[in-house]
C-alpha cells in the first residue's frame, strides 16, 4: 500500500471505522435530523394556504430573514468546496470567497426591492406581469428547474463525501445510498413544511455553520499563536508549493486557457447570485420592500464574516495536512474541513473525533437546509407557473397547486439523486460556479431586462433564457467538467471541445445579447401602460402582495 493511501486509509480509521467513535458520530447526526424534522412537522402544522407554503405568510422579520438567506446561500460548496480548494490551491481557491461575496452587492443594488414589490411567489410572475404570461411561466419554469437541478448536484456531491468519510464508507454503492437519503430528506422537508419550515431549519442551520467555522477559526490561530504570518509561512511549506501558494496563478495563471477560465469564474460567482431561484424567493418572505433590504444587508454581514473565516479553514488545512492525504480522502479536496477539524482535536483522540463529527454534522446540516431551499424553489417554480398559469390557465385551485408542487418535489429530488450520484468526485465549489454560470445567463439578463427596458419583449425574454440556457448548460456538457480529465464525472471518456471550466465568458454575454436580439427583432409591441405600472410598482411598492 502506498504511503498516500496508508495515511488516508488511517485518517478515516480515525474519522469513522473505529467502533467507539461511530455511535458518537451517528448519535450527532441523528439529534440534527430529528431536530429538523420537528421543526418541520410545526411549521407545517402552521402551513395553510398558498402564501405560507410559497412565502412562509411574508411574517419574518428582516434580522430572520437575513440569518435564513446566509442559511441558504452558505452552502456545501463554501463549507467543502472552498475550503478544499484554499488548502490545495493557496490565493487563487480564495477567489471563490470573494466572488461569492461581492456577488451580494449586485443583488442589493439591482434585484432584491424592485424584485419583491413586482413578484408574487417566483421569478415568472414579475417576467409575466408585463408579458404574455404562458410562454414567458413555461421558460420561467424550466430555467428555474435546470438551475436548481445544477445546485442541487454540488450539494448531493457535498454530502455523499462527507458521511463516507465519517462512516469509513469507501465503496460506491455506500456513497450513492447517503446521496439518496439525502434526497429523501429534502423531500419530507419541503412536503411537509413548505417555506416555514425550510425557512427555520435554514435559520438554524446558520447559526450552526457560523459558529462551527468560528471554533475551527479559533483553534486554528491558537494553533499558531494567533500569528497569521506562521500560519500562512507553514501553509506554503507544507504545501510543497512554497511562496508561489500564497501568490495568484497557481491554478488560473499557468496558461492563457487557465487565465480565461478565472475571468469566466468571476464573472460567473459575481452576476449569478442575482439570478439564483432560490436566493430571489426568500425576497418574498418578508411584509415590506425596506425589510427585504434590512434582510439583504443582515446577509452581506453575515456572509462576510464566515467567508473571512474560509482563510483560516483552508490555510489552517493546508499548514496542518499534507496535501496527498487530502487528495487521497476525496480528489477534489471536499474533506479538507472535515479533516482539519480531526488533527486539530487529534488524529487518534477521542477528541478529534468528536470535534470530527461536530463539524461533520454542522456541514451535514448545511447540505440538508440548501437542499430544502433548492426543491422549494424548482417545485413552486413547477406549480405556481407551469401548472396553475400554463396547464390549468389560471384556473387552479390553491390546494390543486400545493399539491402539484409536492409531487414536483418527489420528482425533482429523483433527478438530484439520479445526477449527485454521478458528480460525487466533483469540487462541490466548482459544482456551483456552474450554477451561478447558468443563473447568470439565462435568469439575470430577462430579469434586469424586464424591469429596467421598456422596450423588452416576450420574444426577447425567451430568447435570452432558452439561450442563455442552451448556450450554458451545452458548453458544460462540452467542457472537462463532464469529460476529459481525472477530476471529470466521467474520467474513462473524453469528448470535450470546449476549454473552460466554467461556460460564463461566454454564456453571460450570449443570454444579454440574446435578450436584446430578439426584442429588436419582433414585431411585438411592448405594452408602454404595463411597463409603467410595473416601474411605479416596482420602485414604490405600490400594489405589492
């Protein structure tokens, strides 16, 4: 046995497979779950109509929904996903930090007021309000779906790797059936306790995450004696990288392709979270357009602080870990909190492992709240515009459209566990760039369009989100995350073409383009009466549900 596999093989001895820590770890795992689900019963128990199933009855306060919007856009990918990619990669895994969080100020200043005063329940109501409604509900819909299904694939990955490692399962079948209780949860979840309950276990789950990175943190720089300069001194040795770990370029720099792929990157992390479905619902949670920014503010706090702690997890991983051992655990890099957490505490301690499977569980709630917000948004998306505005032409009951939204759900969670199955290898953190790259080309360009142009059209919309849509979700199927390299979902085949990693340098440009090539090109008038309405509405709140 080599000697990487000697010491991953060890690390998960420690983490899972010794008998007196599993009841432990199972234990913690357990106690979450049931929490969560009480919390779900109650707040379905309080789920009566269409609006608290969608919006959660607009009641929370902006402090809660802030806690619950960092609870939702705090997911695996930052917990996993850039911590692995910090520990193995040095400045340039820090980049996801900051696009993840300057993406916060182009959803304040652009999106999240006028998005609350002009929607309803979803993204397709304000699309719908100045344009011909089914043809807009139907690409509305789709859109939300796909990009949702996206997300969901880095979560699913998330958490097959993280109780595989816990458990010491190591065989492929034990990683997809963790992939599928997964889904099962998320979908009791977002069935019984619609957007209450999704919105209290996301609240919950952020308190949890915060505090949880805050210990690692601590004892990370108590480690090194609060020194920062130790610390990022021992990170670059151990790296094997030395003083290149520390500076731009170690995975963006060293060709032109690598470089283009960066651009790509950030332009994907920055204009995406604007367009995520899930993160424009939670606007709809709230009584007022001013408590929808109190919430958006609460967030960029909040988000701020935690990704300021991903430094410490991923140079406190890299100083602490050899980077084979990482690698050998899972290749992607997605252990190497869960890792941290275990040599800190001591790889053959019973502290370690305790410290081990808090942190586990915290991530392990973090993936089941994302989850929940995922499936929540898709399954509304499916009921609220397809079927209630496209199928049954607005002729749908409320509760025929709650139900249409739960069957939705047991639906969309088979997909997610059909594809998180296949991408369990993948960076959770590139996992959801992908996401943001399909958001930002498809959902952003129609949204901004439709509340700031008064010319935009139906044609226009939807040929910026079926573009938009087609020109992302096949540069992916094209590139090396699908095919083509050892890291790919399937590493035995190559059919790639296209170089990025991440389609947004081109996709973005192509769904603005789009949308403003199929407005000129119609013959369509726009309704100048609505679009005052909708302008009015949407910078007033006059009118808003």
């Amino acid at each position: 046995m080599s000697p990487v596999r000697t010491t991953a093989h060890r690390t998960v001895l420690a983490a899972g497979e010794a008998s007196e820590h599993r009841p432990l770890i199972i234990t913690l795992f357990a106690v979450f779950v049931a929490a969560t689900l009480v919390i779900t019963v109650w707040a379905g128990r309080q789920t009566k109509d269409a609006a608290d199933f969608y919006a959660g009855g607009r009641q929370f306060t902006g402090f809660q929904n802030g806690l619950a919007v960092s609870g939702d856009y705090m997911s695996a990918a930052s917990f996993l996903g850039i911590a692995g990619a910090i520990a193995l990669f040095g400045y340039d895994g820090f980049l996801y930090s900051i696009g993840f969080l300057v993406a916060w100020l182009v959803a304040l200043l652009l999106v999240a007021e006028p998005l609350r005063n002009s929607g309803r329940y979803t993204m397709g109501d304000v699309l719908a309000y100045r344009m011909r409604q089914r043809p807009v509900r139907t690409a509305a819909g789709t859109s939300t779906i796909v990009v949702s299904i996206f997300y969901l694939l880095a979560q699913m990955a998330g958490a097959g790797v993280l109780v595989s490692l816990l458990l010491g399962i190591t065989s492929d079948g034990g990683k997809i059936g963790i992939v599928a209780l997964v889904g099962v949860l998320m979908i009791v979840y977002v069935t019984i306790g619609g957007m209450k309950g999704t919105t209290w276990v996301q609240m919950v789950k952020a308190v949890l995450l915060i505090a949880g990175a805050l210990l690692l943190t601590f004892l990370v720089l108590l480690k090194f004696h609060f020194n920062i300069s130790d610390l990022l001194g021992r990170a670059a040795e151990n790296s094997g990288k030395g003083s290149p770990f520390l500076e731009p370029g170690l995975k963006y720099g060293a060709t032109s392709t690598t470089k283009l792929d960066f651009i790509s990157l950030g332009m994907a992390l920055v204009l995406g979270t604007a367009g995520l479905p899930h993160i424009l619902i939670r606007f709809y949670t709230v009584p007022t357009a001013k408590t929808a920014r109190k919430s958006v503010n609460w967030a960029i706090g909040l988000i701020g602080a935690f990704y300021l702690m991903t430094l410490a997890l991923g140079f406190g991983a890299a100083a602490l870990i050899k980077p084979d051992e990482i690698i050998a655990s899972n290749k992607a890099g997605n252990t190497a909190a869960p890792l941290l957490a275990l040599h800190l505490g001591g790889v053959d301690s019973n502290w370690g492992a305790i410290l081990l499977a808090t942190i586990s569980a915290v991530a392990f709630a973090t993936i089941l709240a994302v989850v929940a917000g995922l499936t929540l948004a898709s399954s509304s998306s499916f009921a609220h515009d397809i079927y209630a505005n496209v199928i049954k032409k607005g002729q749908a009951s409320e509760k025929e459209e709650m139900k249409a939204a739960r069957y939705a759900t047991v639906g969309i969670g088979a997909v997610s566990i059909l594809l998180g199955a296949l991408a369990r290898d993948l960076n959770v953190a590139g996992l959801v760039a992908l996401a943001f790259a399909v958001a930002a080309s498809a959902n952003l360009p129609t949204i901004l369009y439709s509340l700031f142009w008064k010319r935009f059209t139906t044609a226009g919309a939807l040929w910026s989100i079926y573009g938009g849509l087609a020109t992302a979700v096949g540069l992916v199927l094209f590139s090396p995350v699908v095919s083509g390299k050892p890291t790919s979902m399937f590493p035995d085949v190559d059919f790639h073409w296209f170089p990025l990693e991440n389609p947004g340098l081109i996709s973005i440009p192509v769904g603005f383009l789009l949308g403003w090539l199929g407005t000129l090109l119609s013959k369509e008038e726009p309704d100048a009466g609505k679009y005052a309405e909708l302008e009015v509405r949407s910078l007033t709140g006059t009118g808003a549900h």
